[in-house]
C-alpha cells in the first residue's frame, strides 16, 4: 500500500480576539489556496525512515502519532513537493497533518483531522489551516476556551470561495515572519487590545465578511480582508516594528491597491502578502506588475496567483 497526501496552502487573514476575558481568545480566519502543495508519500516499513526536506521533522510527527498509537511497525515517507517554511502559509501545519494522515490510513488508526492536531500541537493559536487541511474553503474558528487551550478551536463558518476569485501573491526575499516559540513569545510582549478594536474586528468579520462571501461580493469581501489587517497591523506595531513585519510587505500591499486589487494582506506574520483580483485575467496583469515591482530598486522576490482550495487535502491510497 502507498497513501499519497497532497495538502493546500493557507493564507491567514487575522486573529478576531486578543483578549479572552469573554472565556475564548483568539478565534481566526483565513482561506485554503490551492498552491504551494505538500505532496507526501508513505508506505509500511519495518523501520521509520524519511527522504526528502524536513526528513527529521516527518520523522519526529511520525514517533509521535506511533507511539501514542502502539503501532510496532515504522514508515517510509518522501516528501515530493513542499511549501515554504515560516513564509505565511501554514507549512508546519499542513505536513502534520499529511503525516498524521498517511499513517492514520496505512495503520488504520482512524484518527480526525482534530485529533491528530492535538497530537502533534498544532491549532494552539489558530484553527484556520486544520480546517483548511480537512475542509477547504473559507473559513472562521471560534478561538480557543481559555481554559483549554490545548484543544483545536470549534469552526463557526465555513464557506466555498467563489472559483474566480483569486490571489495574486508576493514573496519578497526577506527574512522569514515568526513562527513557534517566537510566535508565542510575540504574542505574550503585547498588552490585550482595547476592547472597542475587537468589537470592531468582530463587526468586520460577522457583519461584512461573511455575508459578503455568501453573496459573492468581491468588492465588499476584499474591504473587509484589507480592514481586518490593516486594524490589527496597528496592534501588531510594537512586536513587528511597523503595521506591517516588513516596509518591503507595506510597499508591496500598497501596491496592489493601486493597481486594482479588491483587498489587500499579509498573511501571518509574512512575508507573504496577497491581493484579491477576480479572474485570471486580472490575475495575470496584477501579478506581472507586482512581479515587475518586487524585483526592481535592489529588491528581489517571486509572485505567483493562486486558486481556492475548496476541498482541502486529497488522500489517495494505492494498494499492491
């Protein structure tokens, strides 16, 4: 038997809480895109043996989900494709899960997406690339019980994203954004917001955001998405050093504004940023000027347009 995994990528759009003091912190959202991909063999093997980027990682996930499983056999895993590490899209996430996963169908282990989240200490601050693994789609988690916050968050919306919206996405060559434990540290530097930001982030998501998805209002929609980083972009000033982690991502954001994208971000702590455009025409335009742009004046950097991913990752098993 070989299962073959093949992940989407996440852009994250924000974190709607900060404050915890209604019993929940944090809560998210974001979208699945159907590029940079993990694609990610795995067959039965006596021993645990790894080829590929991130051998020690797949490996380290691998011990985990046996060992807490009694299983007594390993795996042997190739990871054909990867996504960027610390750049944004949720790679961490996205290969536990695709290990989890694999071993979950070689072994017959019958764990949930969920459950190998929490195994692998995935989710602790944002659900928006487990749902994104398991779903697709557009997507709002619920936070984070203060009192559990080991827990994968509960996912309160969830939509497909129209196919011709798109986005054009930048990748400077900077220093990648935070991830880990200097993501937690980040977090801890920071006082709580003040409570009329999260008010307004809220009133973002749940009174323009989501109806304007379930609408198919791009205009509206991308308002939303640029609102929604720009408020909490302020918030972030003290931990990145401006609103947003980088001036090269500021430049970048104001750039596709200008030339015609419906809404603007940088997903996570970057350095990817992005721009909804509607249909690969405009994706076209917009990423041959924001390519144009990112590599001129001394700056260096790849673009490239991406899909929705409204399925989530794609499991196949082939069997001897």
């Amino acid at each position: 038997m070989e299962v073959t995994v093949k992940t989407p990528s996440r852009l994250h759009f924000g974190i709607v809480d900060m404050r915890g003091d209604l019993g929940r912190i944090h809560g998210s959202v974001g979208v699945a895109i159907d590029r940079p991909n993990i694609v990610l063999k795995a067959s039965p093997s006596p021993e645990l043996r790894a080829d590929g980027p991130r051998a020690d990682r797949i490996k380290q996930y691998a011990e985990k989900i046996l060992g807490d499983a009694g299983v007594e056999g390993g795996a042997r895993f190739t990871l054909i494709a990867d996504i960027p590490e610390h750049a944004g899209f949720g790679s961490g996430t996205q290969l536990a899960l695709a290990v989890g996963t694999a071993l979950s169908k070689l072994y017959d282990l019958d764990l949930e997406v969920e459950d190998t989240a929490v195994r692998l200490s995935r989710s602790r601050i944002s659900g928006v690339g487990t749902y994104a693994f398991k779903y697709g789609g557009f997507i709002v988690d619920g936070g984070h019980r203060v009192d559990r916050p080991g827990t994968v968050p509960p996912l309160i919306f969830r939509s497909d994203v129209p196919e011709s919206w798109l986005f054009v996405v930048g990748l400077p060559e900077i220093n990648s954004g935070l991830s880990g434990t200097s993501e937690r540290d980040a977090f801890k530097q920071l006082e709580p917001p003040p409570e009329a930001l999260v008010a307004e982030v809220s009133r973002i998501v749940l009174m323009k955001m989501i109806p304007a998805i379930l609408e198919h209002d791009i205009e509206a929609f991308g308002e939303a998405i640029t609102s929604l980083d720009f408020k909490f972009g302020e918030y972030w000033l003290e931990v990145q050093g401006g609103r947003f982690s980088h001036p090269i991502i500021e430049q970048g954001v104001e750039f596709l504004l200008k030339v015609g994208a419906y809404g603007v971000g940088q997903s996570s702590w970057g350095p990817a940023f992005y721009g909804l455009v509607d249909g690969e025409k405009q994706a076209e335009v917009v990423s041959g000027r924001l390519n144009e742009f990112l590599n001129s004046d001394g700056r260096r950097g790849r673009v490239f347009y991406a899909r929705p991913d409204n399925e989530g990752a794609k499991i196949t098993v082939a069997e001897d």
